[in-house]
C-alpha cells in the first residue's frame, strides 16, 4: 500500500488530482518536492478564499442595510402604520444598529 493509496481513500478530502501528483512524485523520486508544491498551493488556495470572504462582506452587509432601511420606510408609510408601529419599530432600530456597526469600521 502506498501513500497515493491511502489518500485516494478519502476522496473527500484529496481530489484525484492530489492524488495523483503524490502518485507521481512516488513514482519520480520526488514526493518530497511533490508535497511541498502542493502544500504551497493549497496555502495560497486558503489565503485567496479568505481575501474573497472578506471582499464579499462589505456589499453584502450594504445590500443587508438597504433592504431593512427600505423595509422600514415602507412599513412608515403604509395604509396599516399603526398596526406597523412595532416592525416599523423594530426594522428602524434594526437598521440604524446595522448601519452604525457597519459605518464604525
């Protein structure tokens, strides 16, 4: 049994291309260059998803804001205001608590 055996045998954790390129690197003579390669991929893999993450929390913390606002001022000024007053309460405190958290960044 061989290192590229044991890793096919978690398919969920090791793609097949990570298996075969240990597979190669047993093969070569090089599965410690083979896995310091693949180490640096996937650290770099790591670091770009967190950048996206983060790139993708700002619009998406707007949009959220946008849409309570919007939801609040419709609550204001529909027919049933007064049977509202609580969600319009609520949706303003909401909004305004969301905005400030966003804004003190």
């Amino acid at each position: 049994s061989t290192f590229s055996e044991a890793l096919a045998q978690h398919p969920k954790v090791f793609n097949r291309l990570y298996v075969n390129m240990v597979k190669a690197g047993e093969l070569g003579g090089v599965l410690e260059v083979v896995l310091n390669r693949l180490s640096e991929f996937q650290e770099k893999a790591q670091k770009i998803k967190g950048k996206v993450v983060a790139a993708m929390f700002y619009p998406v913390a707007v949009l959220i804001v946008a849409v309570v606002r919007a939801a609040s001022r419709w609550a204001s000024t529909s027919s049933f205001s007064e049977a509202a007053s609580p969600l319009r309460r609520s949706l303003s405190a909401a909004s305004s608590a969301l905005a400030s958290t966003l804004l003190s960044r």
